[in-house]
C-alpha cells in the first residue's frame, strides 16, 4: 500500500527593497502594474481602510470608480490556499504567511537602534549594510514618503550599529557599518564620528585625522560650515587640534 505524498506549500514571499517581486511556492508571480500597487501598499501599511487605499492608489477620479478599480485589482490577485489580501470588514489586511522582507527589515533596524539586537554585521537582512531602497523607479508619493522612512531608519541603525561594534572591540566591522551610512548620506556627520572613533579605537591617529580633515572638507565645499564642536573634540582628546586644519 502506498503512502500519500504530502505536499507541503512554502509561505509567499513578497520583495519591496529593490524591484517588486513576488513568490508563491518558491516560484515568481507576475502581477499587474496595479496588482504590484496594490499588495505593496497593504504590505506596507499591514492594514488599510479601503476608502484610503482606493483614494490613494487612484487620487484622479471619482471616490466610486477608485473603489470599482479596487474591486477589480482585489479580483485579479492571485487565489491560493488563502488570498494574499483579505478583507476585514471595512479594511484589508496580507495574508497572516506572507513574509515581506520590509517588516524583516525594520525589525532589525528598530532592534539595533533600541540596543536589543546583537551588533554583528552576520546577523543583519543584507537591506541594512546593502544600498537596495524601496521599490526603486516607483515615483508615487506614498512610496516615497516610506522610502524616506526606511532610508532614515537604516541611516541611524548603522550609526548605532558602528558606535556599538567599537565598544564591542569590533573595529573592522564598525568601519564597515559607517562606511555604509557615508555612502547613504556623504554630509551625514554622524556617520563619520562613527568612522573615526572606529580609527581611534585601534590606535591609527593619522587615518582618524585624515578622515576627519577630507569631512571638513566636503562640509564647507558643500554647506560652507564647519563639524561640531563634538566632532572635533574626539580627536582633542587625543591632543590633535583640528579647528581650521
């Protein structure tokens, strides 16, 4: 007698840092311009009044079409063994498996800034020392309203990913976590004090100042103002005056 075979559906998995994509079963799903919209805005929001979602993914007509192009884009979804979107009263919500590596994201970050998350680069979503933004090309205002969010959020936890490493006696890796947020936001001034406490903690003086002297630099070509006062106090506790060289 022969045994049944189980087969066992692996959870979908839904891609917003970088270009949209989408995975049922471990195989891609192509969706609709408004399709991708669509689930992109629920995943993001978790969970989302319908009059919001119609009105904000279609601003230019009327409140009773937006909600008819709703319907229709909520019918073409893909049908599983549960909808990837699922309507709760008045509001959708993503499917309960649906692993969206924003929320993986963020939760990290979040972790790293609040100081309960391990400070190692291995355990990190390779969104945080990466450079892949959120659905990149997409100009909607909703987009770019969290890809600010999410741009901000990496920005401080690397800061506070490098300040911990150093303390941590991980100087290697805080370079690496600061350089990161350098290459994010060159003029980012707390990024750089990150760099070159990295420098001070192994002893190299001269890489600190170097890199403090070519930020200098870059502000007052840029901004024409100086580092804080915090700045260039780091490298006075070590007997370099900075101010004005």
């Amino acid at each position: 007698m022969s045994e049944a075979i189980k087969v066992v559906h692996s959870p979908p998995q839904l891609r917003l840092l970088g270009q949209f994509h989408l995975e049922c079963d471990a195989e891609t799903v192509e969706l609709c311009r408004n399709g991708q919209r669509l689930l992109a805005f629920v995943a993001l929001r978790r969970c989302v009044c319908r009059t919001v979602l119609a009105g904000t993914l279609w601003p230019e007509v009327t409140e009773e079409h937006a909600r008819g192009s709703l319907r229709t884009t909520l019918w073409k979804l893909p049908r599983g063994d549960q909808p990837l979107i699922r309507c709760t009263g008045d509001s959708l919500v993503h499917a309960t498996d649906l692993s969206v590596d924003v929320h993986a994201f963020t939760e990290t970050a979040l972790g790293v800034v609040q100081g309960c998350c391990p400070a190692r680069g291995a355990h990190l979503p390779p969104g945080l020392l990466g450079d892949e933004e959120l659905l990149p090309g997409w100009d909607e205002e909703w987009v770019r309203i969290e890809r600010e969010r999410l741009r901000q959020l990496r920005l401080h936890a690397l800061d506070t990913l490098a300040e911990s490493l150093v303390r941590e006696g991980e100087p290697a890796l805080a370079l690496e976590a600061a350089w990161a947020s350098v290459r994010s936001e060159p003029l980012r001034e707390s990024a750089h004090r990150a760099a070159v406490s990295a420098h001070l903690a192994e002893g190299n003086l001269h890489e600190a100042v170097r890199h403090y002297r070519s930020f200098r630099q870059l502000l007052h070509k840029e901004l024409g103002v100086e580092p804080s006062p915090r700045f260039a106090g780091m490298l006075a506790r070590h007997g370099v005056a900075v101010r004005g060289g």
